[in-house]
C-alpha cells in the first residue's frame, strides 16, 4: 500500500512541497504524479479570481494556500494524521514523529522541538502543531502530555497569522521574474529574483530569437503559427498575407514570444495573468505585468502604471481614456467538447499596439504587446 512519507523543514516545507513555490510549478507536479495524489481540489473565490488566495486540497491530507497576487505556496497544513487513506509518515531530521504505528502527542512535540510559549497550539518559528480539528475541539481526546495533534501547519519564519500577505523572497524564487514592466510600442522588461538582479529588455523588431535564448533559455516549446482565423480583422490588402512566424513558449516565466520567420526578430509579447476558472489558467505561470504609461516630463521617474490585478474598466481608461473600446467575442472551449467552464467566454480589446483580453467578470486575463 503507498504511504505518504513527509520530512518536516521549519519555515521551508514539508515532503515534496517547498514554500514560496508557484501554484503552477505545484499544480504541474501534482499532474505527473496522478495515479498518487488522485483527489486534488482548487479553490478560489471566482468574483475576484485574479487576487483571490488559491487553496489545493489534496484529499485527505493536504491543504496549500497560494497568496492571491504572486500565486506563492504561503501556507501548508498537514491534517488527519491517523487517516489510513494513504497513510502517514511524518519525519523531523531522522525521527519518525508519526506513522500508523506511532502516535504523535503533546509529549512528542516537546521531547522532538523543545519548549516554546504557552497556549493552546505549540508555535515555533516556521511551525505550529494545533491540537483541533479546523478550530474545533476534541472533547473525547486526552488533555495534557497524551493530546494527539491535530494538524501540523508550515509557514515562513516571518509569518505572523495572516493569510492574505505575499511570501517574503526566498532563494526558491531565485531565475523567476518578480514583474514584467510592458511599454506599448516599445516592448517588455522583466525583473527576476533575487532583487537586485539586472532586469532584461526585449524590445519589439529589435530583439532576435537568438537573443532571447542566451537570455532565458530555450523555450520548452515552439509553437508554429497555424491559427489563421484573426488574419480577417488584419488591415491587408487583398491577397496580401499577414507575417508568419512561430511562438516561444515561456510557460514557467508566463508569457509568449511571437518572433518573424523572415527577420527572426520579436514582433510581439504576450503576458499570462493566469487566472483560476478561465480557460487559460494552469497553462502558463502567473506573470505579474504592469503596464506603464508616458511620464509626464523628463524628471518624472515614476511614470503611471496599471498592473494585472486592476479591472479591465481601470485598465482601458488609462489605455483609452477618451473613447470605449469595442469587443470581439473569443470562446477558447470551442474545439474542446469535453470541457466546460463557467466562465468560458471572453473579450478582445484592441487599442494602439496592445491587446487584452478579459473575462465576463472584468479580470485581465492576458496582455499583447504588437
């Protein structure tokens, strides 16, 4: 029978989770491995799913809070110790803390991590051991030394019991991009971890494939335009054809590349805000863009900016203050006859060299720089 064998790291994880992982890089890992975690649930609030703390419920186990902005693994709590479906194993360093054979107790926290402040639960930096259930009282369990725990949580060393905060930078997050700037006409820069890091531009008709390789790597996929079916809106003349061109698919970075066939130069950016219930979400990691606008002189070093979390209303004023912006309905599930989402429709908005695309409920769930 599979067992479910977990190391406890204060501060840092437990098992095959590490805090400050991305909610994609989890979801994808808990895709390879199916036929173990066979139960697993998202939960999110849908009115506001672009900011909304992301919890995955692997049953019966497993509960991991995602923070709603950076989608950053910020909490993970271990419950229902002495369910047998899987069981159990839980570790600390080379002790077994827990198994179908050991009991774990008030008494074992102490002898395995010292003494601590009183109260109810037994806090630690990074670790906390309650001895309910989701906040509720075992009458029936024994009180003192012999109280089995509950729920083991993990959090960073920082964190002081809110959920709602990002997670502080961790070396985890080092080589992933910590914001996207985009600059309409002009292209994107991309910020990474750890701070300090020098930023990359790709600037539009300026940057090659070749460049953007040595920078970021190969993409784990090129993708070769086929769809032709915008080439309708296209303002061509007759016979003329629209440029081909092929993708890079930066999924762990959270956006695309559209680079010429001919000149082999970026011509266009496309940055995922990888919004839970769209048809999008899962496919790319989030990629926390903002968009910026002109400064107002010379000396202004904090130019005006909308980021992903802004609704598509704020967002198109500042594109477009003057004037609305007309929609082409895009339904993403039409070829896919055996998915259906509740919120599978949504909106392209073009203005002066960018794109969006928005939901039903006026979440932005990507932007296109052309």
């Amino acid at each position: 029978m599979f067992k479910l064998d977990l190391d406890v790291r204060p501060g840092q994880g437990l098992g095959m989770f590490d805090i400050g992982s991305s909610l994609w890089a989890v979801l994808e890992t808990l895709r390879g491995l199916h036929h173990v975690f066979t139960q697993v649930d998202i939960k999110y609030d849908p009115d506001t799913a672009t900011t909304s703390p992301v919890i995955v419920h692997i049953r019966p186990h497993l509960d991991l809070l995602f923070s709603g902005r950076h989608q950053r693994l910020h909490t993970i709590c271990l419950r229902k110790l002495r369910d047998q479906n899987p069981p159990v194993i839980l570790r600390y360093k080379t002790t077994v803390l827990s198994s179908p054979e050991i009991a774990f107790n008030r008494v074992g926290v102490s002898r395995n991590f010292g003494p601590t402040y009183s109260g109810e639960d037994l806090r630690y930096p990074g670790l906390c051991f309650s001895f309910s259930d989701d906040g509720i009282a075992d009458l029936a369990q024994t009180e003192g030394r012999g109280q089995e725990v509950k729920r083991v949580i993990i959090t960073q060393r920082d964190e002081q019991d809110v959920i709602d905060v990002e997670v502080s930078e961790c070396p985890l997050m080092n080589g992933d991009i910590a914001r996207a700037v985009a600059r309409v006409h002009e292209g994107v820069t991309l910020h990474f971890y750890p701070s300090g890091t020098p930023p990359l531009n790709i600037k539009l008709n300026q940057t090659t494939a070749q460049e953007a390789v040595l920078a970021l790597g190969h993409p784990p996929r090129v993708h070769h335009k086929e769809d032709e079916r915008m080439t309708i809106h296209a303002n061509t003349s007759e016979g003329e054809e629209t440029e081909a061109g092929y993708f890079y698919n930066y999924f762990q970075h959270g956006f695309d590349l559209f680079i010429s066939s001919s000149t082999h130069v970026v011509k266009k950016v496309i940055l995922h805000t990888n919004v839970p219930g769209s048809p999008l979400f899962q496919r790319y990691k989030r990629c926390c863009w903002e968009i910026e606008g002109k400064p107002e002189d010379d000396e202004d070093d904090t130019p005006p900016r909308k980021r992903f979390y802004d609704r598509f209303e704020t967002i198109s004023h500042f594109l477009s203050p003057n004037e609305a912006t007309p929609s082409m309905v895009l339904n993403r599930t039409d070829d896919e006859d055996h998915i259906t989402l509740p919120n599978a429709t949504s909106h392209l908005y073009g203005y002066d060299g960018i794109i969006l695309e928005a939901s039903e409920s006026s979440q932005v769930l990507c932007v296109m720089l052309v």
